[in-house]
C-alpha cells in the first residue's frame, strides 16, 4: 500500500504540469520597421566604426576620470538607487517563496498525545490514561497543480521580480545621466561665472578710466551713464551664476548622495572630456533593449500568468496530504518492529458559490 502511495504520487508530480494562461505574444511597436531615408538622415553603414549604444557601457561613454568617479559615488550613495535594489530582493524572495508551492514540504514530526478515559467510559469500570508517541515522515497539505494555478503564480511572481531588476536598470541608467547631466552642468556655470567676474573686473576698470575722463571734462555724461550701465548689467550676471553654481552644486550632491569632493569637479568645461560617439543608424528593434520597455513588457507577461491563475479558481483544487512513521504506546518501543503506521488523505475543493469573487 505503501508503494502504490508513493506511485500515486510520483504519477500526478509528473501530470500536475499544464497552465490555463493564454499563450503570450508580443505586441507590435508601433514605430517603422526601417531607418528613414533621406538627406536628413545619416546612411545606414557609415559609421561602421562607431560603437552601438547598447554595446556601451557608461564607463565606455563617460572617459572623464573626475566624472566617472563621481558616477561611482553616486551608484554607491543614491537613496533611490538603494530602495530599488532592496526591492529586487523582496521580488527575488517572493519568487522563490511561490516557486517552492510546486514541489511538496516534507516535514518530520514527533508527538505525544495523552489522555483519560474516565470511568464511565471504560469497559473495566475504571479510568486510566492511554499514552501514544508518534514519529512521522510525511507530506502537509500539498496542492497539487492540475489546473496550472500554482505555475501561473510561479510564472506571475517570476515576471514581476525581473520587472523589478529592469526597474532597477533603468533607475541606474537614470541616475547616471542626470549626474553626468548636472555635473556638466555645474562645471558650465562655474566657467560662466569666472568669465562674469572678469567681465565684471574689465567693465568696471573701463568705468573708472572713463569717469576720470568725465570729470576732467574730455567725456559726456552719456558715456559715463552707458560705463555704468554695463557695470551694473556684468554685477547681475556674477549675481546669478553665483545663485547658479550653488544650485547646481546642491543638485548634484543630491543625486550624488553625498557632498562631492572639491578636487572631483571641474573647473573649465573644456577641461572634461566628452563624451563618446555612439552610431545613430539604430534599428528600431533597439527600443526592446530599454529597460522601461523591458520592464512593461514583464508585467505584461505577470498579468497574463495571472489570467490562468485566475481561471484555474475556477476548477477543483486537490490537496494532498500523507506521512509514514511508527507509533506506540510506550517510548521504548517506538521504533521497534511491529509499530509502523501511514496515512493518505486526499481532499478535493469544488468552488459552489463565493458570491462572484473569482469572476471578479
């Protein structure tokens, strides 16, 4: 008997592998399917030499030494950054915590039960107490998957942890453009202000030289009122790419996560270095190597899991649940020969009425 339970139950493992979930197929983008033609645009196959964006990494594209360390700094400190790799751990987790409904928890247990007989009860006409130790080896309310709703939520909890690690790319990728970005930046308005404050220094040497003309008479009024004119006009510029550089300042020591150290920011934006040259002639397949997109498409697939989750609810649901072991009334002979004891106890659940929560 104890055999045929064991077959029986190597037989539905082996049956318990269908799905209810529809079949999924990719929805088309809605962007042409060929590179424009045209004086506009550069010919496919020109740039041959150039490397493809998505081949690129942002070390690659960012050769500046200062920035790319404080990228580096930014993907070490970024809140953000942090928050959507500890979700990738829960949705990890979580994944695995599904994955392991398919196969059946085998738990070991010992027990004692105890109890009276009182002696109204008892054939003897007395009460006594009977004793019975347990030691078992079996399996605890397994469902078994005949319709696919523990895969379809496997197939939905497995689709929704790689959305999260796209998120997480696409944060990044986010992240280190929005650095490079106000880095950048900053290093624009801290050459915009050295050239205001020398403007600034060179107009109002011209404002002196000329008030000194005007009042040895050899200059009107006009042109004294035009000097300080320009004077003033140069102050406003050294006054708002002041305000500029402390924003961008404070701007990038958010992104960064941390104040940024002073020898790490560049003074002259001709002193960091660009960019790399990616290839334009892209496919429009490129787009399906987006993390975002990537990211959609995996929920897409999660809530198609979901619809054979949901249409499975639908059908019986068959628990198993079975053990072997020994059990006695005494301790000392529990493991002896003669004291062997099993159990198999299926049970099948037919939905009847749930007051529409399964067509909901």
């Amino acid at each position: 008997m104890i055999r045929s339970a064991i077959i029986i139950i190597i037989m539905i493992m082996c049956l318990a592998g269908c799905t209810m979930a529809p079949a999924y197929k990719r929805p088309d983008a809605p962007v042409p399917s060929s590179w424009p033609s045209g004086p506009a645009y550069k010919q496919a196959g020109s740039d041959q030499a150039v490397t493809a964006a998505a081949d690129m990494g942002w070390r690659e594209f960012y050769t500046d030494e200062k920035l790319q360390q404080v990228i580096s700094l930014a993907l070490i400190n970024n809140r953000d950054l942090r928050v959507a790799t500890l979700n990738i751990e829960k949705a990890r987790a979580l994944y695995r915590i599904q994955r392991a409904q398919i196969l059946p928890t085998v738990n070991a247990t010992g027990s004692l039960n105890e109890y009276k007989t009182p002696s109204s009860l008892s054939e003897t006409g007395e009460a006594y107490n009977v004793r019975v130790y347990n030691a078992n080896l079996g399996i605890s309310s397994w469902e078994v998957d005949f319709f696919g709703r523990v895969r379809s939520l496997k197939d939905r909890a497995l689709e929704q942890y790689l959305a999260t690690e796209h998120a997480r790319r696409s944060a990044q990728i986010s992240l280190i453009a929005e650095v490079a970005n106000a880095y950048l930046t900053l290093a624009a308005d801290i050459e915009n202000l050295e050239l205001a404050r020398s403007t600034l220094a060179t107009q109002e040497s011209s404002y002196n030289m000329i008030n000194r003309r005007y009042e040895l008479g050899s200059s009107s009024e006009l042109d004294l009122n035009q000097a300080r004119t320009r004077v003033e006009a140069a102050r406003v510029d050294v006054a708002r790419y002041t305000a500029l550089t402390a924003i961008d300042g404070n701007a990038l020591n958010l992104l960064v996560g941390t104040p940024v150290p002073a020898e790490l920011l560049s003074e002259k934006l001709d002193a960091t270095a660009t960019p790399k040259d990616i290839s334009v002639s892209l496919s429009s397949e490129v787009l399906l190597q987006r993390p975002d997109i990537l990211q959609a498409e995996s929920m897409l697939k999660a809530a198609n899991a979901n619809i054979g989750a949901a249409r499975a609810a639908f059908f019986p649901t068959i628990n198993l649940t079975t053990s072997i072991g020994t059990t006695s009334n005494d301790l000392y002979n529990l493991f002896k020969a003669g004291a062997g004891a099993w159990s198999f106890v299926p049970q099948v659940i037919l939905p009847i009425f749930d007051s529409g929560s399964r067509w909901a």
